[in-house]
C-alpha cells in the first residue's frame, strides 16, 4: 500500500489531485521495477474541504471523483482508501445553546451564551481562520429575523462563558437582536468540534443528541454521548487527590450541576 495526505481543509480539489498523482506514479514505478504488482491499494487520505459558508455542499464527493477521473485515472486500477473525517461529518452537527444574558456596549450587542471555547475551541483561538454561522432562533424555537423580532439588524458579538474576553463565537456578526432566552444554533460543527470538547476553567463536556425519523413519521431524540457530571470534572481535576491534604473538605461531587448545551 501506498499512503498519502493528499489535502486538507481549503485545499482545491487541483492540489488534492497533484499529490495523489504523485502516489500513484511511485505505485506504478514500484510496480514496474518489481516486475510484479506489489502495491495494490493507495489511500489517499481526507482533506475534502466543507463549505462553513452556507447549507450547500460544496465541493461533492462526486467533484472530488470526476478531477480524479480527469486528473489521476490510474488511480482507478488500484483499490482506494480514504480517510474522511470532516467532509462526513461536520454539517451532520449542531451546536445548540441559550443566551444568558445580553447588553449593548460599545455600539454593539454583546449576547452571553452557555457555548464558547470548550465547544468551539478553534474558532475561539482562530476566528479568521475557522469562523462559524450563527443561526439565531426565539426561546419557543422559530428563526429569529429582524422582521419578526421587530427590530434592526445590529452588530453582535456571541459569547461563550469563559473568563477571558477572546470566547467568542462570533465578533462583531450582523445579526437580529438577541435577548437573554433567544436560542443560538451553531452548524457545521459535528466534525472536530464535538470530538475535541476544551476543559477550560473545568467547564463540563456536554451531552450530544441525535435524532432520526421515527416510524410514526415524527422526529425521535436518542443520546450519543452523555454530558460530564460534577463528580467526574472533579476527578479529572484531581479531587481526589486533593483531599488528602485537606482532612476537612466539602464535598462538591455530592452537590447537583447545572449543564448547558
């Protein structure tokens, strides 16, 4: 087997191509040499990049085929392995939190949310880089417009609930109003926002849900992965440990936890 990294997100579908060209010509060059077919599987990793822009898919798989095709056809004599990850599954998931609190300061909305760096922990440190929509929905669940809100389209600022001033989801987004109660959607987070949740200041990892079609033709909810209880992000953080020096403690893991999502 021949093993590539063929691309990674924002790389074209041309350079993707270029790369897995190259692995297949030493496929074929090893082949040649051996006077044997030696190599008969090329993998030619991810990297299919997702549009973080909107709800379109773009590029497809069927694009990634159709340059491949174009571009590598001998690629097609081997067997193939891919290794997709976020192409699979980033619009699969969304993140959904409440707004806390909200003000305007400083000629902007600035909207508190339970979800920030450790849900989000790129775009908190990379917002240029990995920036997120943000859907904006009223406490019953219906979108949140400026028409139905009554009210102007003005700059915001969403907020995670960190401690410092760079847990941002978004800065500085033209969005509806938002109030303490409204609900923010954050998609195209399934991929390497869920699988790399952020303890900072030992915020809990939340549960995530699923939901499929029902055979009743209605929407079921089932759990995926469970939410992180009071006992546990005390363990990780060394409680136990702790006790030890202090005879005289409170016990924290017996006391409940409020969990956002």
């Amino acid at each position: 087997q021949v093993h590539v990294h063929s691309g990674s997100q924002g790389i074209s579908l041309d350079k993707a191509a270029v790369g897995i060209r190259a692995a297949v010509d030493l496929a074929e060059e090893i082949n040649s040499r051996a006077s044997a077919r030696r190599i008969t599987r090329i993998d030619i990793g991810g990297g299919l990049s997702v549009n973080f822009d909107g709800e379109d898919i773009a590029p497809t798989f069927a694009d990634y085929r159709a340059v491949l095709e174009e571009q590598v056809p001998g690629l097609f004599d081997f067997d193939i392995v891919t290794e997709f990850g976020r192409a699979l599954l980033a619009k699969a998931g969304t993140v959904l939190t409440r707004v806390e609190y909200a003000k305007t300061t400083g000629g902007r909305r600035i909207a508190m949310t339970q979800a920030g760096v450790q849900v989000a922990t790129r775009t908190a440190y990379a917002p240029n880089d990995w920036p997120l929509r943000i859907l904006p929905f009223t406490p019953d669940g219906n979108p949140k417009t400026a028409e139905a809100a009554d009210s102007e389209i003005v700059p915001t600022d969403v907020a995670g609930p960190a401690c410092f001033s760079g847990d941002l989801l978004a800065r500085d987004r033209m969005l509806p109003r938002l109030d303490a109660g409204d609900l923010v959607a954050v998609p195209e987070t399934g991929a390497y926002y869920f699988s790399n949740p952020f303890s900072y200041n030992l915020l809990p990892r939340v549960p995530i849900f699923g939901y499929r079609t029902a055979p009743d033709g209605g929407t079921e909810f089932f759990l995926i992965r469970r939410g992180q209880t009071i006992a546990e992000v005390l363990a990780e953080a060394g409680e136990t440990e702790l006790r030890a020096l202090s005879p005289e403690h409170r016990d924290f893991a017996a006391e409940p936890i409020a969990q956002g999502s």
